[in-house]
C-alpha cells in the first residue's frame, strides 16, 4: 500500500474518532436488531463499557494496519 493510501486511512479513520461512542452503540444496535437471539448474551453487559471495549479495539486494529501498512524505514 503507498504512502498515500495510509494516509487516507488514517485520515479516514480521525474523521469517525469523534463519533466513537456513536460507531459502537450503533453497532451493538444492528447486532441486537439483525440477530435478536444474541442480545441476551450480553444480559449481564454494561453496555457503555462494552462499546469502549469495541472502540479500543478498533483503535488497536487502526493502529496496527497503519504500522504494518507503511515501508519499512531503510536506513544506510
């Protein structure tokens, strides 16, 4: 991937940061609403602590994509 393409991912993924707790309540919501039988494993869930677990691990993966996706250093 070029130089420009993570960029454009880091980019990307600075512009969603703000709405972090947004992105994961509604990603538990599409979960609960596409596959109702799962929600009640997440009963005993504290939901907003969930969705910073959810964040953190995107946050994580971002991470790890953007290192592992730029050139290695060259040095002489």
């Amino acid at each position: 991937m070029s130089s420009l393409n993570v960029k454009v991912l880091e980019k990307s993924f600075a512009g969603i940061k703000p709405y972090a707790t947004q992105f994961a309540s509604r990603f538990y919501y599409n979960l609960f609403t596409d596959n109702p039988q799962l929600e009640p494993l997440f009963a005993n869930t504290n939901m907003q602590e969930q969705d910073k677990k959810l964040y953190q691990i995107r946050l994580n993966a971002h991470s790890k994509a953007a290192t592992c996706l730029r050139p290695p250093m060259v040095t002489s």
